[in-house]
C-alpha cells in the first residue's frame, strides 16, 4: 500500500468517451479524503471531503469499465476518524469482495497517510449508483457521491435528450454537529441538501442549487438519496416524473407525481420540459425535522432556460399518483427466483429485530464488529457460521440457491420491535426481488421491483425478499440509517464459504490493510 501514491497520475489516460464529460472523474482516478470547513447552508463545521468538495466528486464510468480508485487518506481530524475505507453502494463487485468496503466485513480501514486502491470492474450492470464511507457514522459528516455507470445500449434511450452529469440530483441530511459529538440517535437533520446546497430554519438565505432545462427537451434525472437517516418525498412542481430506473436496475416507465425515497436509494425518471418558461420549485421533504419549505427550506430551483433569475412562486400541489413501490416492474427478468409461494426456497430466513434503549438486535445478536475482517477470517480457514466472528451475527448462505428473507414489523404492549421505522434494509453484493412491499399483505412473486435497498415499512409490515446465490463472500446486510447500523442493526451473508477464496484473489495491498491499523494508536483509528 502506497504512501500518498497518486496512482491516476502515474498512468497515461487514453479513455475514449462515447459521452460529454463536465464535471464527472473516473473511472480511473484518485480519491483524497480530506477535513475542511465547509458551510453548505451557511453554517460552518469541520467535514469530511473528497476531492475538497461536498458532496465528493461525480464517479462515472461506462457499462464494462475497469474502475480503478486510489483512495487518498489525508485525514488529522480524529472526532471524524482519521481511517476510513469506501463502499460502492450497488456494484455487485463479483470476484473482487475484498474491494466492497465495509470496515472489519471486507476489509481493515485505511490509514491516514496511506493511500489504497480499489480496482475493480462492473461487467454488467448499469444505472446510478453511489459510494460513501463505510466505517462508523463518518459518512454523515461528509464522505458520500454519486456514482453513474452508463449503458452505451440503455433501452431506454429513446425516452430522453439529456443524461449527463447536470442531471444527476443528490439529496443529503446534514448536521451543525459531528456525528461522534452529537446524539446516538438525532432527532432529525439541521438541512436537507439538494446538490449540496440548502437551508436551515433560523439561518441566512443561501443560494440554492439551480438545475437548467431547455423547454421542449427530455431529461434523464438520476435522483440519488445520500441520506443517514431520513426518507425524502420529492416532487417538481408542474412537471410530472417517469421513472425508469430503480438502484441499478432498469423498470417499464412509470409516470408519478412525486417519490418517496428512502436513505441509500436512486431512481432515474424523465422530465419531459414541456411547461412554460419559468422558474419551478423543486421539493424534498423530510420524514423528520422541517417539513415544509417555506424559505426556501428542503427546497432547489428547477429553471427553464431564459427565465428569469430569481426564486419560483409556484405552488405546492397535492400529489395524486405518489410513487407506490408495488407498481414498478422490471424491463427483463422479471420473475423472483424460487417457487411462487411463501417459503418456495431453498433456504428461507425470519429477522427478529428488537431494541435495548441503545442498541438494535437481529435474532437476539447486536452487530459488533469483530478485530478481524470476516473475509479475512474465512481466508484463514474459519467456513462455518459458528467459526465466524461475531458470534451470532453472521450466516451461511450454500451455493447457488434461492434465498428468501422477511423483516417482520410488530408491536408489543404498545412498543415496536424496531424503533425509528421505516428502516431501509440495504443488501451487499446483489440487487433482490422484493416478493411482499411496506404497505402491502400481498405476495408477487411474478414481476416484483428489483432493487438493493428496501424499506422494511411499519407496524404490521412483513417485507419479504428473495435473491439467488451466486456471489462468494461475506456480504453486509443493515439498515442504512446510519445511526442505527452503528447500533448495531446489521448482519453478515457469508455466501458460499467454501468458494471464497479462490473466487475473490485479494491484493498484497489488501493483505497490508489490517497490520497497518493494527500498529496505530487509537487515538489515529
């Protein structure tokens, strides 16, 4: 592992774009992580940054690329971590799990100092994506992107005029205080960021992010939720929306109003500019905190070239067709694996989630994460579940079966079993067919959505999901609020233990990973 080694610079980039470029890095490239004051809604606190920016740098890439980034820790500010590690949120990362990111699942976190290169590629699939810290709650203090991977073929390409990194819309909580200094669970957010930019209740009036349209001119929008905590419902005043992807996976086009997005998830719609000239709000209310937008709060500006350069005046509409998770179905295979009945799998599993008052529980375990990566662990010869660190906190999953799991939501005595619902639950390594959706009692095992990140809904609620194994490794499944993964609402898939190791070759890099964390002191993790 290099120290500070800048590994784009040490090559000779001939890429051969079939797409126009503005702002978008990759997809070989250098990564720094760095602390910076910033103040993305007028109020100032140290973050953490990639690339001196938040949110951190567009990562593109095409559909079958090499992605090769050298990630940069330069890091001195220990309340936010001076070690981290990145995720890919999404990329399946088949034969390279030691490069999916979660720390002490797949790999031990970086020094500050050091620098470490992740390489892989993504063979098949595209859509829009995301990469964020995966260790502790440093992610909500800064380090998280977009990330696109485009499809030279997309079938839908006729449905659009415009994809390019203009169109891509994160959505971002954001705290006056750091993670580690504030509380376990915050009541909500301070802002909501829309492209990085936002407003806060009693603050000054920032400029918020304008996003510029052509009237008569189809965009694809990739809506991408950088959120640590909470769901967002998003709509654009005047304009319907067509959404045509789902976490990477394309969907028949379905025309809503407005998209309850939960923390983790991307959807890709078309806007059709076809409304007059003017200026137009665009909303993303929180499920916590302010929950309107006067003052421009959780709010942007979609403007039509030629309109004036000032605030919108439209209105706020009730919405009539909100996105409902059961009317998406997917453009291919539509079908979820297994047979069309409630436990029609190989193997299928039940998650009892309870809460202590400070940490969440699945099947009576809290996710602590062990000293030793759990690759690591079933590298070194550890395949069975009760050899595998921690105890009570990691399955076996055999070879190439259908898998089902539900997240059951139930109340006792007036308590739910798992506090702070919705959660969405996030799986590693594979997108899953969501049988039975939050809001639903029924089953479809014809055509359900597929995604990788799913809300496990409220009381009453008994999301189910089913995947195929044919991944190898150990793969994260948590909820993505990240308070709450921190507390322990997680566990890990081993998929295929005894394939592991000869499908996933790591890296001498990766094998210096942990003696060098091993060696800091702690006041450096």
């Amino acid at each position: 592992m290099g120290r500070l080694q800048s590994f784009a610079g040490l090559i000779a980039l001939s890429l051969s774009l079939s797409r126009e470029v503005y702002g978008a890095i990759g997809p070989v490239t250098d990564l720094t992580i760095s602390n910076a004051d910033i103040a993305p809604d007028g109020f100032t606190r140290a973050a953490v940054v990639v690339n001196d920016v938040f949110p951190g740098p567009l990562i593109s890439g095409n559909k079958g690329d090499n992605f090769q980034i050298n990630v940069i820790d330069n890091m001195t500010n220990s309340t936010m971590l001076k070690t981290t590690t990145i995720h890919w949120h999404g990329l399946f990362q088949h034969g390279t799990n030691w490069a999916d990111g979660p720390a002490f699942v797949n790999q031990c976190p970086i020094a500050s100092g050091n620098s470490f290169l992740y390489d892989f590629t993504v063979p098949d699939q595209a859509g829009t994506f995301w990469y964020h810290s995966h260790l502790s709650t440093q992610y909500c203090d800064g380090l998280r992107g977009p990330l696109v991977v485009y499809d030279p073929s997309d079938p839908h390409a006729s449905l659009y005029d415009v994809d390019d990194d203009s169109t891509v819309i994160t959505l971002s909580d954001w705290y006056h205080t750091a993670a580690k200094l504030g509380p376990a669970f915050p009541a909500s957010a301070d802002s909501v960021l829309i492209n990085g930019i936002g407003r806060y209740t009693g603050g000054e009036v920032v400029d918020l992010a304008v996003i510029t349209v052509e009237q008569g001119k189809r965009y694809r929008f990739r809506l991408v939720s950088l959120s640590c905590d909470p769901n967002f419902t998003f709509s654009i005043d005047g304009h319907n929306m067509t959404i045509i992807e789902v976490d990477g996976v394309n969907h028949q086009p379905l025309e809503v109003d407005s998209i309850q997005i939960f923390a983790s998830q991307r959807y890709s719609f078309v806007l059709n500019a076809s409304q007059p000239i003017d200026n137009y709000w665009i909303r993303a209310i929180p499920n916590t905190g302010t929950v309107d937008t006067t003052g421009g709060l959780n709010s942007a500006i979609l403007r039509y070239s030629g309109a004036a350069t000032i605030e919108p005046t439209t209105n706020a509409t009730t919405s009539v067709i909100p996105l409902a998770e059961t009317d998406l179905v997917p453009l291919t295979n539509p079908a979820a694996p297994g047979d069309p009945v409630v436990g029609g799998v190989d193997l299928a599993m039940n998650l009892d989630f309870s809460f202590n008052g400070t940490n969440f529980f699945i099947n009576g375990d809290t996710f602590i994460p062990p000293t030793v990566p759990v690759l690591l662990q079933i590298l070194s010869g550890a395949q069975s579940a009760t050899d595998l660190l921690p105890n009570g906190s990691v399955y076996t999953l055999p070879a190439n079966s259908t898998i089902e799991i539900s997240f059951p939501i139930t109340q006792t005595d007036g308590a739910t079993n798992a506090p702070g619902a919705p959660h969405p639950f996030h799986l590693h390594g594979h997108t899953f067919s969501v049988v039975r959706s939050a809001g639903s009692s029924s089953y479809n095992y014809d055509n359900p959505v597929q995604r990788d990140t799913v809300s496990t809904g409220n009381v009453g609620d008994n999301v189910t999901i089913r995947f195929t194994t044919d991944n190898p490794g150990p793969w994260f499944l948590h909820c993505h609020i990240d308070f709450h993964l921190e507390a322990g609402f997680a566990i890990v898939l081993a998929e295929d233990t005894a394939d592991v190791a000869s499908v996933n070759p790591v890296t001498s890099a990766w094998s210096d990973l942990c003696p060098i964390y091993d060696a800091l002191d702690a006041s450096d993790h």
